[in-house]
C-alpha cells in the first residue's frame, strides 16, 4: 500500500509562506495549516514515501537555519515527522477543509463539498494545499475585500502577481474583470491554478502563466499582488511597470510592522498615490492608485 511522509513544523508565524513556499519547491503535495495565533504557525506537508525524506529534511533544517540568521529576534521551530496509509490522506483533507465564507459575498469550498449559497453569494472552488492562496489567510482575504472595493466598474483588467492557488484571478473574474491574467515562476502553482481556473468556469476570462512578470508585455487596469515583503519590494519596478494610468495596485503579505516601510517604498517613485489600507489581525493591505 502506497504511504505517504509528512512533516509536521513549528515556526514563527511571519515566516509561514516563506517556509510553505519552501516545503513546495522541495516537491510536497499539500500543506495544511494546522494551529495560528499570535507567534506560531504549525503546518503539516505531504509528501509521497519516495525514498527522498532523509534529503528533503536536511534540506528544511538548512533552509530554517538560514532563516534563523537573518531573523531579528529569538527564532525557534520544532519538526517531526510521520507516515500515513494512502487512504488517510484524502480523509485528512476532507476532514480540515471545510467551506469557509471569506467576505458577505465569496464562500470559498473545496471539490468535495456542497453548500447552499444566500442570496447575492458565490462559490469559489479551491483545491487546498496545492499552493498558496485557500482563501482562509488574512491576507487573501484582504486582498478579495480590495478587489471588490475597486472592480465596481465592469470590464476591468486584472494582473495577478504571484496567483498561486488562482483564488485572486478567479474572484476578479467572477466580479466582472474582462480580463484577468495570473503570473508565478512555481511550476506546481500554475498546474493547481489552473486546474482551479477551470473549475470555477472562468477559462474564458483568466489565463494562467509560468514565468516572470518581465515575460509580459501588456498593462493593466488592476494589479494584484499577495506575496512577501522582500518579493514586493524586488518586484516593484516591474510591477509599476505593468500598471495602467489611473488604475489601482493591490499589495498585501504585509505585516503591520512593515506597513510604513512599503508604503515610502512605493511612493517614492511619485507614480502612485495612497488609496487605503486595511488589515486583519497583524496583516495589512495597502491600496494606490497610479497618476
């Protein structure tokens, strides 16, 4: 019977897409977050029991020391490991991943389930654990609640920058964009986000593309990008780049402590002007809109 290995980690909760990001470069099949407060994050990673697990543990405790270096502060992280029948691993998914109402009008639920939307909602349907972006993070939530703030106006285009699970792309697309492309340099992401895409049957509005922003040649009225501060901050010229006169920008993956820094960060280029900033618990959410 096929088994299957599974991390089980203990970090600091600033660093949980870093590490999950991480954990999926390394070929893991699903990450499931398993406990969040205020300073850890747990999560467990699937992986198939290929014979590479001794490989790919001694790589996540170099990459952790690596962190542990550069994070200011006392870093800790706890790890063990596990194996599972195969059969356990589809009951493990079902059993955590449940339907999930993001904002009044987007309920997010995964393939299996079914549920009876109210009046004026609709579903996005998400294969968790594939790549970031199930909906439940504070920072995609976020980022859903700005896409509904700025896409009133129909017939939108939209980038989205780093889509991982493709939830952004397909919100955009179910609140009238015309047009939505999502971009990540992660071969798996782009395969779980397409594979979304045509789940919720919007392949005719959201084209999914592995590579760089720099591979597109295009403007849009609507850039979207959920994605670590050192990414925002390498990634702002092109970002910038791709974005229409008057059209708006969407940044989160912020902590609270980095908001102001990101903001100057971007302002100083003197093409935008601040919008709006939200925030969930310690995340934020920073609005501009180009000159």
């Amino acid at each position: 019977m096929k088994r299957w290995w599974v991390i089980e980690l203990f970090i600091p909760r600033e660093f949980g897409e870093a590490v999950s990001n991480f954990l999926i470069e390394q070929g893991t099949t699903g990450i499931e977050e398993i406990k969040e407060d205020l300073i850890s994050l747990g999560l467990k990673a699937y992986f198939p029991k290929d014979g590479k697990e001794k490989k790919v543990l001694h790589a996540l405790r170099c990459y952790l020391k690596s962190l542990k270096k550069i994070a200011p502060g006392e870093f800790r992280a706890h790890i063990k490991t596990d194996s599972i029948p195969d059969q356990d691993w589809g009951e493990n998914w079902k059993r955590f991943f449940k339907p999930v109402q993001v904002t009044s009008r987007f309920v997010v639920i995964p393939p299996w389930s079914k549920v009876r939307l109210k009046k004026g909602q609709m579903a996005i349907v998400i294969t968790p654990g594939m790549a970031f972006g199930t909906g439940t993070h504070a920072t995609t939530i976020l980022c859903i609640l700005a896409l509904e703030d700025r896409l009133g106006k129909k017939g939108l285009s939209v980038l989205d920058v780093g889509t991982g699970s493709g939830i952004l792309s397909i919100v955009a697309a179910k609140l009238g964009a015309k047009e939505v492309r999502g971009i990540d340099i992660d071969g798996v992401a782009v395969e779980n986000a397409r594979e979304n895409v045509e789940k919720n049957r919007v392949s005719n509005l959201v084209t999914i593309r592995k590579g760089s922003i720099g591979s597109l040649h295009k403007k849009f009225n609507v850039v979207v990008a959920n994605m670590d501060l050192k990414s925002l901050r390498r990634m702002r010229k092109p970002i910038l780049s791709h974005l229409k006169k008057q059209g708006y920008l969407i940044l989160s993956g912020i902590l609270e402590g980095e908001r102001e820094g990101i903001r100057q960060c971007y302002l100083e280029t003197s093409l935008l002007q601040w919008i709006q900033d939200t925030q969930k618990g310690e995340w934020v959410c920073l609005t501009f809109q180009k000159r």
